[in-house]
C-alpha cells in the first residue's frame, strides 16, 4: 500500500503554514461565536463533521479555497475578513458591525442576477417609502 508522507497530505497544515492557519482559525472560531452559532451548527451548514471545524479553527486542517466562500457568506463577512488581508473600515464605530452592514456585505457575496434583485427591491421599498 502506498504511502503519503503527512507534509503532503491534502489536509494538514505543513509546519510554515500553521502561523496563518491558526489565525485564521481564530478568526473563524470569532465569528461563529459573535453570531451565536455553535460548531455543530456552523460544521452542518457547510457540509463538515464538527470535528472538521473543530481542527480548521485550531489551524490543525487547512481549510479548502473552494470552502472559503460560503463559510464567509454563513459568518457574514467577506473572504478578505476570513484571510486577514482585509483593509480595516473606518465607520468611527467600535463593535461588531451593523445588521444593515452584514446584509450589504452579504449582497456583495451574491452573484450578479441575485444583487440586481435584491437592488430592484430596494429601489421600490425607498420609493413607497419617500410618497
């Protein structure tokens, strides 16, 4: 049977990378936890085992690129906010960002047809609105 050696496993972090994943694992293990979701609850909405994120969260598992945008999309931020290369946003507020500001980051993660949607219906509640 062959074998592969573990530095060129799919999943595992090589030892340079561990720096970076374990941020990132930080980062995530964050948001889950602002948003009041547990591991179990995010690990079923993006198609893991608890363990799995258990592991991506310590930075002991990478985390699949192909992976990066929906778990972004259920935690509510950008992929950029996931990876740490994120500018920092100057809203002159401190905390979690607003529910307006997750929804319009949200609708920035959504395919082109879907944002002209959800703009359209915007356009129509804010005119009823200004009648």
């Amino acid at each position: 049977m062959l074998s592969v050696p573990s530095e060129l496993s799919v999943d595992t972090v090589a030892v340079t990378d561990r720096p970076f994943y374990e941020e990132m694992g930080q980062r995530i293990a964050t948001l889950r936890k602002a948003r009041g979701l547990t591991q179990v609850q995010l690990a079923e909405k993006i198609g893991v085992a608890q363990q799995t994120l258990a592991h991506y969260e310590a930075g002991r598992l990478r985390l699949l690129a192909g992976a990066l945008p929906r778990l972004a999309n259920y935690l509510g931020v950008a992929v950029e906010d996931l990876l740490g290369s994120a500018p920092r946003r100057a809203t002159g507020k401190r905390g979690p960002p607003s529910r307006l500001l997750q929804q319009i980051e949200a609708v920035s993660a959504l395919p082109r047809a879907q944002q002209r949607f959800v703009s359209q219906m915007l356009d129509s509640v804010l005119a009823q609105a200004t009648r």
